[in-house]
C-alpha cells in the first residue's frame, strides 16, 4: 500500500492556493494512507485571514465544547471500529513524566478544557472542509498541544480514499516522547502492521528524542512504522540507527528509509536533498539542489536538510517513491509550503 507524511502548515496566514495545491496533489497521487501534520481549524477560512471571532474559536474559547485528543474524539457517527481490541494505549499516557511541566499543565487542563477543545459545529465544519480539500474520508483527527498542554495549530489528521475507511483500525493517541505533548496518530490494518504518524517536537532535543522513542517502538514490532515531521537531520537519524543496530539482524532488523523527489521511481530514485525550507536568501532558478529542471519559482527557497522521513520494523519492506506527479506540481509545493510530501511503498516481506 502507498502511504504519505506531510506537514501541510495549513493554520494562521494560509491562503486559497495553498489548499488548491494539496487539493491537486490529492487528486493526482491517490494515495492509501495520507497523515496530515499542522492541519488547523483555520483552514476553514477560505481568504486565509482571521476575524476576532475566529482567532477565538482557533483557541477553544467557544461556549459549546467537544474534547479533542481523547479516545471520545469526533467520529463519523456511522463509522464502526473494527479494530477496538487492537487500540491499547501500552505506548501513550497523558501524564507528564516530567515535573517540571506537571504542574502547569495540570492547571491548564482545569481550566475547562479552552486549550484543548472546540465547538461541535466547528469540528464537524472541519472535517467537512478537510475533506472537500483532499477528496478523502477523514479517519480521525487530534488537537495538538505544547509541552505547556496550551493550544498550538499543529493538529494532525489521517485520511483514506472515501469507502476504505472500514479497512482500517484507528486511533489518537498520545505518546510517551520525553517532553512531547502532540499527539501521534495510530492506524492499524487487518495484517496488523501499525502505522504512526507523529509531529516531534521542533528542536534537536525533540526530534532526537522522537527518534529514538521510534526505534525502540519498531525494534519491539517489527510490523510498526512511524512516519512524518521527525524535527531531526535525516543524516543523525541514520548515524543513530547506524550505532543502535544489531550487526545479526543488519539487511533483515528495523530500519530507517530516505523519501526521494518527484523525479523518482522504482527503476531510478532520486534522494530528496531538503524536505523543509525557508524563503530567505534561496534560490528561484532551476536547479539541481531544489531538484528543478526547467521551472522557476516565485520565491526564494533555502533548502533546511530532511527531517522527514520514516522509521520501520524488519518485517516490513519500505521503499520510497515519488513524492509528486511531475516538475510542475513539485513547484507548486515549494511555492505554496515549507515542507513537502514524502510517499512511501509499504508491504510485508514475503507477501504475507
């Protein structure tokens, strides 16, 4: 199956073309599985520019509530969960292990909930839009918080083709990464492989930390995979696998996979250079280092390293493909994000 990472940053100060872009990706990729991270409620706003009232309402600050980010999230109501006896929560706990945030986040929580709720008709608006946007079902959704539990717009949300979403076992969750409070999101199949999609925390001490915490996840499944915005240098993540691997289990044990760029394919993969960027001081012209041949973009473009990528058990055979239809739609991700997709060929080794 074909499954997708992406950190789409659609919240404060979006615009219309930037959903147009995911639209058409959407529609042209058709992928499986697609985890989207910083998915916020502002993408309900057509113009990209906020109101009081909505600056409020993307708080939680409304007067009727739903808890997001607990296993009473919003659901499709005529959507079973085939799955339920596989959902556990052995990996997540909502308490901090840290005490230096224990307190603070305790209060925030009793305060009513206002930095990790919405209103009924706003969730149920969400994911109509998040759905007209991709062309997708959305299996589930969770609020993201700070390590502070204050409310941030890195919500994430995982969809599927529309009419596939009783294949699969689904589930938010939170996970034990040291510091981390955003949520992960869990998708299991009938074969029982487990997908994660995760955002880490964004600084080295996160990112590494995320890493690890997904290592030792894969090493103990070799059916799990999690994927998404690690927050860590592909190349330290690599090193980290490198050293923590079992030279008995090398070629067969858990493993670590590079995404690669729309020029991509299985005969000829092309490794992606950056998967994040900024638009200060890059460059515009076709070039090899912003993997364009003859298309120009409107802005600079600085490449910041790959930082998005997946980590795998050994059960799994994972191989990377193309992460967009062609040259143009590649431009128009860099046009439109700072991060881009990473596409990713998942089966079980034997074909079982």
């Amino acid at each position: 199956m074909r499954i997708a990472f992406w950190n789409v940053n659609i919240g404060k100060g979006s615009f219309p073309a930037r959903s147009d872009a995911l639209r058409d990706w959407c529609e042209a990729m058709r992928v499986d599985l697609l985890f989207l991270e910083e998915t916020s409620f502002t993408m309900l706003h057509e113009d990209g520019a906020l109101t009081k009232e909505d600056d409020e309402f993307d708080s939680g600050e409304d007067e009727e509530r739903c808890q997001i980010g607990s296993p009473k999230m919003f659901k499709t109501p005529s959507r079973p969960n085939h799955f339920a006896d596989l959902q556990g929560a052995e990996l997540e706990d909502s308490d901090s292990t840290d005490d230096e945030y224990q307190d603070e986040g305790e209060k925030n929580k009793e305060e009513g909930g206002r930095n990790s709720t919405h209103g009924n008709a706003e969730i149920v608006r969400f994911v109509s839009r998040i759905e007209e946007v991709t062309g997708m079902e959305l299996l589930e959704w969770a609020h993201a918080l700070d390590y502070k539990f204050k409310s941030t717009t890195k919500n994430i949300a995982v969809l599927a083709p529309r009419g596939k979403a009783q294949v699969y076992g689904v589930k938010a969750l939170r996970t034990q990464i040291p510091q981390a409070r955003r949520m992960g999101i869990k998708v299991t199949l009938p074969n029982f492989i487990e997908f994660w999609g995760i955002h880490a925390n964004a600084s080295r001490k996160g990112g590494k930390a995320a890493v690890e915490h997904a290592w030792s996840e894969v090493k103990k499944n070799p059916r799990m995979l999690w994927g998404g915005d690690f927050n860590y240098p592909f190349e330290d993540a690599t090193e980290f696998v490198a050293t923590n691997s079992s030279s008995a289990t090398a070629g067969a044990g858990p493993s670590i996979c590079r995404p690669v760029s729309w020029q991509g394919d299985a005969q000829e993969s092309t490794d992606l250079g950056f998967t994040q960027w900024s638009d200060k001081g890059g460059l515009k012209v076709p070039s090899s280092k912003l993997h364009l041949q003859g298309e120009k973009v409107k802005r600079d473009i600085k490449p910041n390293g790959v930082i998005d990528y997946v980590v795998h058990g050994g059960e799994l055979r994972v191989e990377a493909v193309k992460n967009c239809p062609n040259e143009a739609a590649w431009k128009e991700v860099l046009a439109q994000f700072d991060h881009c997709p990473v596409v990713f060929d998942v089966e079980l080794c034997g074909g079982v």
